[in-house]
C-alpha cells in the first residue's frame, strides 16, 4: 500500500512538472536559444514549450563588450575609444594600463563578423575581404560597368587606353594613347576586361599621392563610347561609391596590332583656336588632338605658324594642318595622327546660316 501511494505521488508531481512546462512557468530541463536583437534579446525555447514575449536587455558584467547571454555586441561607455587589433581572423582590444592589473587582460576577443556583407568586420572595422574567394567579384557583375554583359567583342570598333597623371605636371603635358582596330586584338582586350576579377577594398586605400589615371574607351560600332576609368592602373569605382583593387591591368601586348600616340592631359575640356593675330576660329575640344612626335629629318624651322591654342599660359604654334610645336622650343615638333587642323577647324566652326 505504502509503495503505491509512493508511486502515486511520482506520477502526480510528473504531470505537474509537464503542465508548468506548457504554461511557461517553469522550465527545468528545456533547451532554447537566444534572439539577439539591438536594444536586448529573446529567449526562445527548442523544445515546443511558448517561449516569453519579453524583450530582456543586455548586460556585460566582465566588460567584454559582448552580452554575457546571447553574445551580442554592446558598446560599453566606460571604456572610451577602442583600440582594436586584429588577425585575419580574429580581433581583440587591451584596457588601458592605469587601474589594470596585470598586461595579460584581454577583452572583446572573438571571430569577424560581417553581417551587412560590406567585406569589413561589424565590430573592428578590419578589412576582411581575403577571408572571401574573390571569384564574385567580376568588372562586369559592378555597378555602371553591366555594360559588358551586354555587348561583344564584334561590336567594338576600336580600344583606346589613355594614362596620364602623377605628380606635379608642367604646363604642357602628355597623356600616353594606345589604340588598335584590329578585330582579333579587340577581342582578346574585351575578353580580358570581360573576365577580370577584383577585390574590395576601402576608398582610404585607393588614395594615392601624386597617382595617376588609366581610361580604357570601348567605341562601339553606333558611335557609343563606353569608358572604364582606373585610379593609378589599380583601382576603380563603381556607381554605387565602392573600391575594388583589380588582379591585373590589361594592356595591349607586345607584338600585336596596335599603335601609340599622344594627346593632352587636359584632354577632357576645351580649347580656342586664334588665327596669329589673336582672332578666334573655334572651339573644340582637347581629346580632338592625337599626335607623335616627329622623328623623320624634315626642316620645319623657317616655317612660319598660322594658328595657335593656349594651355595654362603656354601656347602651341600650327605651323601646318600637321605640325606644331610648344613655346619657343622649335627643337621638337609634333605631327596630328588622325584628323588634321584643317579638318577640326572646317567641323567645329559654326557656320551662319
């Protein structure tokens, strides 16, 4: 008798302990996880048990700046400007010495994290984009340059790259054209740009003193033209404000068809063309000039200019529709490639009507 009111007993006080489970009153023994949320965290219980509605805030007894429930980081005022310092796969910030026992104190240390997929961790700020393949980050998957995904090759009519750039210049200085319109070489560039990868990085690292610039022009069949602009050869950015540092610059090759030239480096404004006696002709603009320097022994020297432009207080004498020279240096002179002073001047001037 007394055995079965034992076991009665047992019974009664396992079917209490389940029905305190089911009303939430009392969970011995439940699993559950915490839902980390900015201003606090939910307990959620695993086992089918209704978990509490109540939002509990987060606390950080050992000043780890991590929640000691759920892990999620706080920020903790009595600790000031953070320091952190990191690993490629880690992070971790000393207290300051004063009031510190001990140099062996370390606080916040954890793995990155990178929840907002900006490739810098959430709490350290540490770059962390070689922790992921770069695989995904082609030229032509970025912002402004979807372009590429939507010709081909067969619809470039010719490449041109342009640098220029870095350091202090004088008046007068050169930017380096290379082009080509053959269609084989064409496609190997557009191929090249096509397929080339990149990684993120920050906008600080892209700042280079004195750096120059590279502009790879696509001139499609219609008359489009469509440009890649790289900072210092390296880097680029792409419509929505983000860096990325590329694998390789393509270039043309040596031994392939392409030709060399010069032109401007203010080859993005305008200029004014003067007859001699200051007259304007017209304006047009400076990327119109492509030129080489002229190696052939021809004596230009007695030939008087005719026409003149003027850049930054120096001027460029036309001593022909294909020769100029710079200043008072007649030691050197230049040869228009492409479309000569005659014909700039005969499309660019405004005809009455």
């Amino acid at each position: 008798m007394k055995k079965l009111l034992i076991l009665a007993f047992v019974f009664i006080l396992c079917l209490s302990c389940l029905a305190s489970c089911d009303e939430g009153v009392t969970h011995l023994g439940c699993e559950y996880e915490y839902i980390p949320y900015e201003q606090g965290h939910f307990k959620q219980y695993t086992c089918g048990c209704p978990s509490p509605d109540i939002l509990e805030e987060h606390y950080d007894r050992d000043s780890d700046l991590f929640c000691d429930a759920c892990g999620h980081v706080v920020s903790n005022p009595s600790c000031g400007d953070i320091k952190w310092q990191s690993s490629e796969t880690h992070h971790w910030w000393l207290p300051e010495p004063e009031g510190e026992v001990g140099v062996d104190v370390v606080y916040g240390y954890g793995e990155h994290e990178d929840k907002d997929v900006d490739f810098f961790c959430d709490i350290c700020g540490y770059n962390i984009y070689p922790l992921i393949p770069p695989d995904n980050f082609f030229l032509r998957d970025q912002s402004g340059y979807e372009w590429l995904n939507e010709i081909t090759a067969e619809d470039v009519k010719e490449i041109k790259m342009i640098s220029g750039g870095g350091g202090p210049l004088p008046p007068v200085s050169f930017t380096y054209i290379s082009s080509s319109t053959d269609k084989s070489v064409i496609a190997n560039i557009f191929e090249s740009y096509y397929s080339l990868n990149s990684i993120p990085v920050s906008e600080e690292e892209t700042q280079i003193p004195d750096g120059g610039y590279f502009v790879v022009q696509f001139m499609l069949n219609d008359g489009t033209v469509r440009k890649i602009h790289f900072i210092n050869g390296e880097y680029y950015c792409n419509s929505n404000s983000n860096y990325f540092d590329i694998a390789a610059l393509p270039v043309f090759r040596d031994g392939t068809n392409f030709v060399n030239s010069y032109g401007f480096e203010e080859w993005d404004k305008h200029c004014r063309i003067h007859l001699m006696d200051g007259s304007p002709v017209c304006e047009l603009p400076l990327s119109e000039f492509e030129f080489i320097e002229v190696t052939d022994d021809i004596c230009l020297n007695d030939v008087a200019p005719t026409h003149y432009i003027e850049m930054r207080g120096e001027k460029i004498y036309f001593i022909s529709e294909y020769y100029f020279y710079i200043g008072d240096d007649r030691s050197v002179y230049y040869q228009l490639v492409g479309k000569n002073l005659e014909e700039l001047i005969y499309e660019y001037t405004v005809l009455p009507d």
